[in-house]
C-alpha cells in the first residue's frame, strides 16, 4: 500500500467517525429537548434545529498557494490527469475512474451506495479553470495559476464552493488537514 493510500483510508476512517459523531450529537440532543420542554415547545425546537442544520451558513471561498520542484508543465499535466492532486482523496478512494470529453469522472461508493465526482477542466489565459461537481451538484469553481518562482513551480488556486451545512464544516475541516497530507505525499508543500 502507499503513502498517498495509507493517508486516503486514514481520512476515510475518521470521516465515518465523524459523520457517526455528528448523528449522535443531533439524536442526543433531540432526545435532550424532547425530555425537557414541554410537548408542544420541544416539536418547535427540534423542527428549528433540523431547519439549522440544512440551511447552508458557512462560505469557504480563498485562496491557497502550492509550492513544487517539479517543472510547471509536469504540474499542469497532473492537474489535467487522472490524479489531479487537488483531488487526492476522491481518486484516492474512487472504486472507478473514467475519462470524459473535458475531465474525468470518480465513482465512490461507501457502504454500497454510490456517488459521482465530475472533474472538468478549461484552458484559460492565465493556467486552468476546474470546475468540480457531486452527484450533479455544483461543488466548487477553482482557477488555477500555474508560474515559475525562485527556482520552484507555485500553483495558485482560488475559488469558490457551495455554501456548507453546519453539519459538513467538521468534513471539510477533517478534509482540509488530509488534503495537505496528501498533497504533501505527491511533492507539494502548502505556503
């Protein structure tokens, strides 16, 4: 097994944790209002918390900046690869890869159901426009900048995502820390 492996399943792992977690949180406090307010008002209540946690709060728009020592035209032909290295733990865990006309698509399928990664690319003037979507949902829009500085390769890449529930910020964290990992096993160090 790899490296880039070990750190995809590690991810995995505590993922299902933290999905688990959060479950356990949402009962044990629907159950906590439900024992302690009065009938009418604990409804209204745990009605108000379900509405809280599907209502998308949180924006995670930015930028993030790679440093590499590989040539600028290896790092673009990774991006536009297969295993683009942004996408490492989706590819990493993908039961099937296919090519399409202007990407590749990912099915994952935890626990026997299965969901779809789109990950398409366009050129622009200044490097790459990636546009990546979940089971045909908009998830994010990412332009990435691709120069040569001090003897290294700099990958910008700015975007926007969809606006995230409460209850998927935990995920991105947890996807944040892995993702550097990850990015850090295939030679590129986060500024």
């Amino acid at each position: 097994m790899s490296e880039i492996d070990a750190i995809v399943q590690r991810y995995q792992r505590l993922e299902y944790l933290a999905n688990a977690a959060i479950l356990v949180a949402v009962l044990s406090l629907c159950w906590l209002i439900w024992e302690f307010t009065a009938l009418p008002g604990a409804g209204f209540f745990i009605m108000a918390l379900g509405v809280g946690l599907l209502v998308r709060l949180v924006n995670t728009d930015g930028q993030t900046e790679f440093v590499t020592d590989k040539s600028p035209e290896s790092v673009r032909s990774e991006f536009l690869g297969p295993k683009p290295p942004t996408m490492a733990l989706t590819w990493g865990r993908a039961t099937e890869v296919t090519e399409t006309d202007d990407g590749y698509k990912y099915t994952v399928s935890p626990f026997g159901r299965s969901h779809v990664a789109r990950y398409e690319t366009a050129d622009t003037e200044d490097g790459l426009t990636i546009t990546t979507t979940y089971d045909g949902d908009h998830y994010a829009t990412q332009e990435i900048s691709i120069r040569r500085e001090d003897g290294h390769t700099v990958v910008s890449v700015s975007g926007s995502t969809k606006k995230l529930r409460a209850t998927e910020y935990l995920l991105t964290l947890l996807q944040d820390i892995y993702g550097r990992k990850s990015m850090a096993q295939l030679g590129y160090e986060v500024l």
